[in-house]
C-alpha cells in the first residue's frame, strides 16, 4: 500500500479536503463494474473498492450479470464511463503466463486507459 501511494503521489495525486486524490483540479473516481452472479466476484470488488479507497480514491460499485457487464463496458457508448470491470471474462487463443492446460487463459487488457480484469477471481486469491 505504501509502494501505491507513493507511485501516485509521485505521479503527481494528491490529497484534497476531503482526502480524496486529486491532480489538474479532478478527483480520483474510479466506477468498477463487476459481474454480481458469484459472492466470490462481488467480495472482489467491495476487496478493490476498499483497497482504492485507502489510496485515497472515489469508488462506486456496479453490480450486474454478465449481460450488464458487457452492456456497460465492451459496449458502452461512453468508455469513460466505467474505469474497471471485474468478473468478466473474454477468450482468447494466445496462452498467457496465468494459464495452465486445465483453464482457459487470464488476459488482463487495458484499452483506452481503462483497466479490466477479464478473469473471474474465484480461486485467485494469490493474484
């Protein structure tokens, strides 16, 4: 956590008023959009909510099935309008160093700035 807020704080976040990091007059907000089929993925991301939260970022989640999450992130008209997805998860022939012979690879791509994390995380909890 000290590495994190350092690396922002370096970056050149910081604190406002109210705690929140902000940088060019914006405050860090971050809307995580999260697949809320499994207790697993929905524990994940109040997990990453908390953890954002203590580096001094705005979280809101939003919880949906698996139309939901692809509906507000793949397609969404506005892809500023979520920053992270968790829970959904995109195939891909290329094996990643994740992988092993008995699951699909775990891709962790990043377009446009936006983070998402493309495997569930149930039986991750090491990542």
């Amino acid at each position: 956590m000290r590495a994190a807020k350092k690396t922002l704080g370096d970056a050149g976040w910081k604190p406002g008023s109210d705690g929140v990091l902000t940088k060019g007059g914006h405050a860090l907000h971050l809307t995580v959009i999260f697949a809320n089929v499994l207790d697993s993925t929905s524990a994940a991301a109040e997990y990453a909510m908390k953890q954002w939260q203590e580096l001094g970022a705005k979280v809101e989640l939003r919880g949906g099935d698996n139309n939901f999450n692809i509906s507000n992130t793949f397609a969404a008209k506005d892809l500023t309008s979520w920053s992270i997805s968790i829970g959904l998860t995109v195939q891909s022939d290329k094996a990643s160093a994740a992988s092993t012979k008995s699951e699909p690879p775990m891709r962790a791509n990043t377009p446009l700035s936006r983070m998402t994390i493309a495997a569930p995380l149930t039986n991750r909890a090491s990542m």
